[in-house]
C-alpha cells in the first residue's frame, strides 16, 4: 500500500508519475499530472484538491497505460486524498 506522510511524498509520486505517463507516449495525461505539480507551491488544500482531480482523470483515462501494481498504488493515493478532503 503506498501511503504519504507529507505533502511532499505526494509531490513526488506525482513527478514520478508524470514522467512515467510522459515516457510511454500519455502526454496529455501527464500534462494533467503537471497541472497539479504546479499547484504544490500554492495552499496545501488546493494542491491535494488539484492532485485528486489530476489522479482521478488518470484512472478514468488509463486504459492499459499502467500496470497493475501501478493502478493498486494510484487507487491508495486517491484512497487517502478523499479521506483527507473529507475531514476539511
């Protein structure tokens, strides 16, 4: 199970998923991905905003991109970004 502690892992599993998505021919996904990147700087609320729409179009649109284990680590990640907005 993938699980962040802070802002910042979250930060880098983006990244990280960004040029994953970028280096098997997804640009427009990882564009996406980038958008919420862009947002990390900004406040915390709206960059885990920005993060879960961004993952949920990825699920929405991966069709074969990742693999398993990378779809049962984006569906942790959006696990724990609805568990957090919720509280807020």
């Amino acid at each position: 199970m993938k699980v962040f502690s802070s802002n910042r892992d979250l930060y880098d599993y983006l990244l990280a998923l960004q040029a994953r998505l970028e280096s098997r021919g997804a640009n427009a996904l990882g564009d996406v991905v980038g958008i919420a990147i862009g947002n990390a700087s900004s406040m915390s609320t709206e960059f885990l905003g920005e993060s879960r729409i961004a993952l949920r179009q990825v699920w929405k649109e991966d069709c074969g991109i990742l693999g398993d284990q990378e779809r049962c680590d984006l569906s942790d990640v959006l696990k724990q970004l609805d568990t957090v907005m919720g509280r807020r």
